[in-house]
C-alpha cells in the first residue's frame, strides 16, 4: 500500500481544494420563448436555437381542440 513520504501542509492542501469547488452550470435564454435552459439543451417548450424541434404534449394537445 503507497504511503505518503511527509505530510502535505495547510498550504498544498489548500491549493489542492481550490480545484474541487462546484462552478454554476451555464445557463441559456431561449429566444424565442424567453426560457432558461442548459446550454446545448433543448427547452422544455420544445425550441432549440430559436427553432421548434419536438413536438410537447401542450402542442398535441393544442393541435387537438384546434380540429
């Protein structure tokens, strides 16, 4: 089993851990929509880049009521 030859100081440590805090996620606006979302994600609404990609069970149901 490895052992560490001398003890790692406060100072190493410190400088080990400032590496291992969680950054924020990035976070886009559609625009289309306004929405927030992760970045390379598609929005809950459906829109991709300001385009509608997938069709929600809000639209289906929509496109329904509409016939």
């Amino acid at each position: 089993m490895a052992v560490q030859k001398s003890r790692k100081t406060p100072s190493k440590r410190g400088m080990h851990r400032s590496h291992s805090a969680l950054a924020a996620p990035a976070i886009s606006i559609e625009p289309k929509s306004g929405e927030t979302h992760s970045r390379h994600r598609i929005s809950r609404d459906g829109f991709y880049r300001g385009r509608k990609v997938l069709q929600t069970k809000a639209d289906l149901a929509a496109s329904d009521s509409d016939e």
